[in-house]
C-alpha cells in the first residue's frame, strides 16, 4: 500500500517496531539538544544546560544499544549483493566490510560506557569504529554514485508513454541522492572525531547540523520504506 494511503497511526506503530526508525527519533532528538548547547543561547552553568548535557550524553549511549547484533546485517547485504565485475565485489566489500566493523566494534564500545568493560579501552575502540565507518562510508557513496549513473541510462532509454515507469526511476534516484547527502554527512561527523573536533569543519554547531541533517533524511527514507 502506498504510505501517502495509509492510516497514519498504523503506519507510526510500523515505523517505531523497527529499530532504524526508533534510533533515528533518538539521532533527531540528540542533535537537536547539541545545537541547542553549541549555540550559546543557555547559561553554560545553568542548570537546564546540565541536563540537556546530560540528555544527550545517555541518548548516545542508548543508541548504540540499538546497534547490538546490526552488523549481521552488513554480512547479509554482502552475501546477497549481485556482483558483476571484481571492482564492485571491491567496493562491496569496502562499502558493507567497513560499516559492519563499525557496528560490531560499536557494540563493544556500548559495554565500556556501560561499565562493564575497563572505561580505559573506549578511546581506541572509538578510533577502530571510526575509521571503519569512513571506510565504509568511502565504498556506500561510490556504490550509491554508480548506482545513480545506471539510474540515468534507465532514464535516458525509456520511451515516450512509460510515464510510470519514469516517475519511479525519478523518486529511486531522489532517494539515492538524498543518501548520498547523509552519507557525506556522517563522513562529515566521523572526520571530526578522528580529528578530535579540530578544524573549522568540526565546530560542534556545524556538526551538530550535520547530525540533524543526515537524521532527518534517514527518518524520511525509514518512513517511506516501511
């Protein structure tokens, strides 16, 4: 059924069943209380500043709970990925390898903010995730440019009257421009944690924005999806 056609309330209940979709409620609501304390319109030791701190700081770690066991997923994609030449096995295995290290160490990384692992070994788990999640981010935004470059032949060769046709092939590539977007958004972030917030790209205004952003977009295709 067409989500535009759908009983609003089912279609919520559907939405928050998912596990996507109730982390990226959590995503929206963390970045939004990060612009709130990067704009300085709170005192810095006032006591609403404290909490929201506080908010944002247990939403990140909740968070991570909802990736438990997600790197699964990565393996599935990859195993199920059609393959036609050896440089796009490369890139699947770049693209689904690196964000699926990411989740797995993720977890691992949960556990020690937790407490139940040493709190001295999150640093270098932060910078395993890290790096992993650049690479796969690197791989998902060649893979997803590829795929807009086969879009636009489809397009192209499509003859007057496929009208329906047309129209879905628009909304596929709507859809994969826009995550493009929030991929180059949370390489954004991922950069400025291994710079370790240096730079004028790793102010915590615009990667507070860029967090928003590539939430919103993510809820949006979440959304429409289910």
């Amino acid at each position: 059924m067409d989500p535009k056609n759908r009983d609003f309330l089912n279609h919520l209940e559907t939405y928050l069943a998912k596990r996507d979709g109730v982390d990226k409620l959590l995503k929206i609501s963390r970045y939004t209380t990060k612009i709130i304390l990067a704009s300085s319109l709170l005192p810095e030791s006032g006591s609403l500043t404290h909490r929201l701190k506080s908010f944002e700081s247990s939403v990140g770690v909740s968070r991570k709970a909802f990736r438990l066991g997600k790197f699964v997923q990565d393996i599935n994609a990859l195993r199920s990925s059609p393959c036609d030449s050896n440089c796009d096995l490369l890139l699947l295995v770049i693209a689904y390898g690196g964000e699926g290290l990411y989740y797995f160490v993720e977890q691992f990384i949960w556990l020690a903010k937790s407490g139940l692992i040493d709190g001295k070994h999150a640093k270098w788990l932060q910078k395993i995730s890290a790096w992993a999640e650049l690479v796969g981010y690197v791989g998902s935004v060649s893979l997803k440019i590829r795929d807009l470059r086969k879009i636009k032949e489809e397009i192209e060769i499509s003859r007057e009257g496929e009208e329906e046709k047309l129209k879905k092939l628009k909304e596929k590539t709507t859809m994969k421009v826009l995550s493009v977007l929030q991929d180059l958004a949370d390489g954004l972030m991922t950069i400025a944690d291994l710079r370790d917030g240096k730079g004028v790209l790793s102010a915590p205004s615009v990667i507070s924005s860029a967090g928003l952003f590539s939430a919103i977009i993510s809820t949006h295709k979440n959304w429409v999806s289910c």
